[in-house]
C-alpha cells in the first residue's frame, strides 16, 4: 500500500510521482517520454484516493509506458470532432445540439481520454473573440437548442468567465437546454464553491453530466459537491468510460452504478473506448460489455441501467450497443435471467 504525500499540490511531473510512491524510480526515463506527449495531473482529491498505482483510481490518471504502443486502429481524433467543427470551439454533429470546448484544461488527465492528442494544461482557452465568433455561429443556427459546455472541463473557469459564458448563451433565444460535461466533482470537488454555483445560473434548463469511472470516485467530499450542484435545482447524470482494469467487472460496475443512484445521480452513458492513441490497456470488447450490463438486469434497480454507446469512428455520432432482448423475427424476447419467452401472439 502506497501512502501518496499529502502536499495538497496537485500532482504533474514525473519526478513528484516517484516521489508520492506512484511511480518507480527505474521508470523515470521511459515516463518522462510519456509525459511529454500526453499532460499528467493528479490533483489531492484523486491522489487521496489511490491505494496502490495499479488500482482502479491510479490506472486511470498515472501515465504508464503502455501509452507509447500505437495501434494502427488508434486515431488522434477517434471520433472525428476536427472535421465537425464551424468555428474554433463549436462541434456539430446533430441537428439539436452543438458541443461549446470553451478550454481544453482538465482538473486530472485520463489516461484514455478520447481528446488527449488535444487536452492539457496549457491549453485552448478560447479568445474573447472566438467566443463571440461561437455566439455568432449559435444565433445564426436557430435549430440549435441545447449546447453542450465540454472541453477541457468548463468547470475549470473562473466563476466570473463561467457566468459570462452562461449568460451569453442564456442570451440567446433559441437555445433552450445546456449542458455542462465535467469531472470536477469526483477529481476537484473543493471547485465547486458558491461563487460557482451562482456563475451556473440561468432560466434555461440546465443539466449536468459528471464523469466518474469506479465507486471509490463518490468520496465525502465528491458527494457533498454533487449535493450542492442538485440545490441548485440542476440535475445531475453520470457518464462512465468502460475500462479494463476499472469498472470491467460484474461487482465493480454495480458498484459504480450503485455509487452513483445513493448519490441522486443517475446513470446517462456508459461509453464504449474510444480508441485514442495508446489506449489499448483500457479496451474492453463490445461483447464482454454487453454481458456486463446483461448481468446486472432484474437484479439491479433499473434506475441504474446507463445506455451503453458507441461513438462511431470517423465522427457518424452515437448508438446504444445493447444488449439485445428482442429476437430478429421479434418472435421472442430474452428474459432477464436470460431465458427466451414468446410474445404469444403479442404483435411486436
Ligand atoms: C456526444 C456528443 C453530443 C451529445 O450527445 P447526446 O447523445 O445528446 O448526449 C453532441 N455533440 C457531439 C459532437 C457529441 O460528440
Ligand atoms: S476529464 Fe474528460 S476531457 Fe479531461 S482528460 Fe478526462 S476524459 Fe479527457
């Protein structure tokens, strides 16, 4: 068991994850080339969390030299978000709804993460400008009702740029719904403090999608944010990446799920990976996915039950995998222990 160094820092380079225990001295090397190409951090709230650096919270913010193994399937931008884009920080895919990257700052830096050819520190603050541009091109998109605030994490602004951006977007008469995708309450909850809180006011629906991976993630302090958020009159869903080493198995995905229902959080995706490059060691195949999620029906509440989805490569959108339960002739429909029933004589 490892004790990481209660500095309260977060953590970014590899010499003061040698020093945490996090990382092996013999490794430093090799890392050091990792860290180079994707942006590490881990900040208190993560690291507090970690028992051992192979454990489900350290596998997924601790670089590993797995990283620079490229599989020829792997894409810098799996999904296609590059092509999508009108204007600098708008992707549009779907008629509704269009994503707002106002950053590409993250509080931790996942190991798998679908953007890291593009996410870190340094990075991707949109200008004034370009955030007026992003206004522009919403207002002459009346089809547009909702905008996704994704990055980066928009919960890494500053409240008062935050508000600012809320308020424009609340300016416009069209958009009916935003979104706020983040992980700042499992990875950072100590952000999420009134003068935030306020900066997500507006008189559109306003839902948030919080990112969590593993059961451990809803600590006290992640659970007293996520409260604070629902005061706010703002729902709360959770989306969770499948990963090997993480949640892939029966007991730790109920427990994430569960974790995330005590929580008044409930369940939205469950992603397939994306095959970012050097991702591999996260992949979990579609089948084993499915027979996961299988599992947990009629035993698990159903407020649980995340949609499992794919992101298409190439940037063709979303589509829940299964599992299935209606045959192809739609004759029979899978139980939930598994057994095959007729729909006796029930149209279809
Ligand atoms: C994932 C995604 C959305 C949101 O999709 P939902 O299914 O509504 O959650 C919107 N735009 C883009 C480009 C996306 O990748
Ligand atoms: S928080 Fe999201 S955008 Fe940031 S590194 Fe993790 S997966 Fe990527």
């Amino acid at each position: 068991m490892v004790n990481p160094l209660k500095t309260g820092a977060t953590l970014r380079h590899v010499r003061e994850l040698i020093a945490a225990g996090l990382a092996r001295p013999e490794e430093g090397p090799a890392l050091e080339a990792v860290a180079e190409r994707y942006a590490t951090a881990i900040p208190p709230a993560f690291q507090a969390l970690i028992e051992s650096p192979d454990d489900p919270i350290g596998r997924q913010v601790i670089p590993a030299l797995s990283e620079l193994d490229i599989a020829p399937h792997e894409q810098a931008d799996p999904i296609g978000d590059d092509a999508l884009s009108p204007v600098p920080g708008i992707v549009h895919r779907y008629a509704d709804r269009a994503l707002l990257k106002p950053l590409l700052i993250c509080p931790l830096y996942c190991r798998f993460c679908f953007r890291r050819e593009h996410v870190g520190p340094d990075g991707g603050l949109l200008t004034d400008d370009q955030l007026e541009t992003a206004y522009a091109w919403l207002r002459d998109n009346p089809a547009i009702r909702e905008v996704i605030l994704t990055g980066g994490d928009p919960l890494m602004l500053s409240p008062r740029r935050l508000g600012a951006i809320m308020r424009a977007l609340s300016d416009i008469a069209h958009i009916e719904t935003i979104r706020i995708h983040t992980r700042v309450p499992v990875a950072a909850p100590e952000r999420m403090t009134p003068a935030l809180l306020d900066a997500m006011e507006t008189d559109r629906a306003m839902w948030l999608v919080m990112h969590a991976n593993h059961a451990r993630e809803f600590s006290p302090e992640a659970r007293h944010a996520i409260r604070a958020v629902q005061a706010r009159a703002i729902p709360v869903l959770g989306q969770s990446v499948l990963l090997r080493g993480v949640n892939d198995t029966p007991d730790a995905l109920e427990a994430l799920l569960r974790a995330m229902v005590s929580a008044r959080v409930k369940p939205y995706y469950l992603h397939q990976l994306d095959p970012a490059p050097g991702t591999a060691s996260f992949h979990v195949p579609i089948a084993e996915g499915r027979a996961l999620l299988a599992n947990l029906r009629g035993r698990v509440t159903g407020l649980a039950w995340p949609t499992y989805v794919l992101d298409i490569p190439g940037g063709h959108g979303k589509v829940p995998l299964g599992p299935d339960y209606l045959d192809e002739t739609a004759a029979t429909v899978r139980d939930p222990a598994g057994t095959r029933r007729h729909l006796n004589g029930q149209p279809a």
